[in-house]
C-alpha cells in the first residue's frame, strides 16, 4: 500500500524568517510565499459554470478558494481592499483556469459597497451561485483596555456586519442549489485573550451561520462555515511582532501552520452538489484543534 504524505512535513515548518508588514498586508511580501495551490490543485469540474463571489481573494485562503473555484468550473469576483499586485494575480490564475475574473477593490465595512459587489457580479458574470464570506481583519493587543474603539468597530465591521450586508445583498439572487459559505475560525471556540475583539466575531459568525442556514434551507440555499484553525497568510504577518511570525503555528498539533492551499477543498466540498445535504455545519480544519462537539 503506497503511503501518504506525513501531514507534518506537508508544508514550510517553523521557524520561518521574522517580518513584518503594514496592515492590510501582501502575500507578495511574505518569506515564505503562501501556497495557494497554484501548482497541486486539480479540478474535476465540480462547479462548472457556477459564479462565485470572493471575499478577501487577493491573497491567503481566498485566493486559495478563488483559484480551486476556477479550476472547478467557476468564474470569480474577487473582491479585496486595496492590494492590487496580489488580487492581479488571483486575476491571473483564474484566467488560466480558462474562467472569467473580476477584480473589484473597495471596503467591505461600507454597506453600499457590499451592494455594489453583488450588483458587479451579476452584471459582469451573469448570476450569482456561490458567496465566499472569507475577507478579515484582526489586531493583536496584551489587554482590552489598550484597543482602540475604532479598531474594534473597524473589526466588527470588516469581520461580520458585511456578512450581513453582502448576504442581504446576495440572497434575491441565489437559486436552490446556491451556497453561502462563511469563514469562522478555531478562535470563535479556542479564543486567545489578545485577540479578544477577532475572538469576538468568529464567535458571531458561527451562530450567524447556523441562524442564516436555518431561515434560507427552505429556499434551497444551504449556508455553512469553516473555521481554520492557524494558516499562513499575509494577516499573520501584519498582527504579531516579527519573533511572533517566526514561531507561528509551531504549537499546533502537526507542528506548522496550514497553507492556503489545505482549506480551499472544504470550500469546494461545501460550494458543490456533494454537500447539498450539509447545512448550517461548521467544517473544522485545524489540523488536530479539536472543534467542540
């Protein structure tokens, strides 16, 4: 029996390089580069045809999902703040999957962006199957009393009231069969102190998501979440102190944090006909980060 690949060794271990990055962070900047899956990821045309939208697909998991969407059969809206050399090339990586980008920056804790979104996909591509709550904001303090009370409205904001907006916004558009996939995080179960107000909202997302899948199923739109657990991503980088980077996901229990690329197959799994008896679930993939039961 041919053996698989040690899930310890499937990725960059660390320690890795110290850095540091000015929020909102770029992949392009980040040693080492994330896998997004560029070069291993194989689609077998389970959304052909389909139109997602993305939310923070310039870089990390979202690229990840924007890039296996497209090799699924999908065209992508890709939908991010500000870094245009990274969402160029989620851009380019859906195109050479032979599938339609739109590229579209802005704030997504602005309502009428959130319209706007919804509004650019389905009158560039057409419909709207597929929506990818993904995109997040954190920061990283030693004590409550020392967060900004804009800091904490801007992470509610960037991290769940635009799951509210870009759902609200989404939902005329979704036939039966649709999917609303929204990105929770071990945090919401696991939380660490320093990261209260993230901590916050991933708990907020979870019971949105079980709220949400409980009102659309009968419409035929099936909501669910994934909570990763740590992953190498340019929002690492832009939070902790470079030591901080250099030791990240050393403590997991496969000893490294994920790569973009190991979540990406959940979103797919729950986007697809093979999930349409999955809802209002929560997809752990923490790499030994036990969810609750």
């Amino acid at each position: 029996m041919a053996q698989t690949e040690d899930p310890r060794r499937a990725g960059p271990e660390p320690p890795f390089p110290k850095q540091a990055q000015p929020a909102p962070g770029r992949e392009s900047e980040m040693e080492p580069h994330p896998d997004y899956g560029e070069e291993t990821y194989e689609g077998t045309a389970k959304l052909r045809d389909k139109v997602a939208l993305v939310t923070g697909a310039d870089s990390g998991i979202g690229r990840a999902v924007a890039l296996a969407f497209a090799r699924e059969g999908a065209d992508v809206l890709v939908s991010y703040l500000s870094e245009d050399d990274d969402a160029a090339e989620t851009v380019r990586v859906v195109e050479d999957a032979g599938r339609k980008a739109v590229a579209v920056p802005g704030d997504i804790g602005d309502e009428e962006h959130c319209k706007a979104l919804v509004e650019r996909a389905v009158d560039e591509l057409g419909r709207l199957d597929i929506l990818v709550n993904n995109a997040a904001t954190q920061g990283v303090h030693e004590s409550i009393t020392e967060i900004p009370s804009e800091e904490i409205e801007r992470v509610f904001r960037t991290n769940v009231l635009s799951f509210f907006w870009l759902s609200r916004a989404a939902i005329p558009h979704l036939e039966p069969g649709s999917s609303i996939i929204n990105t929770t995080s071990i945090q919401a179960y696991d939380p660490s102190p320093t990261l209260i107000h993230y901590a916050a909202t991933k708990g907020a997302i979870s019971t949105f998501t079980k709220a949400l899948a409980k009102e659309l199923v009968e419409q035929g739109i099936r909501v669910n979440a994934v909570a990763p657990g740590p992953v190498w991503t340019p929002l690492i980088a832009m939070s902790f102190e470079p030591e901080e980077v250099a030791e990240f996901g050393q403590d997991n229990p496969l000893g490294r944090p994920a790569q973009p690329a190991e979540l990406a197959p959940a979103y797919v799994f729950l986007a697809s006909d093979e999930a349409r008896f999955v809802v209002g679930e929560v997809i752990g993939v923490t790499g030994g980060l036990l969810l609750p039961s």
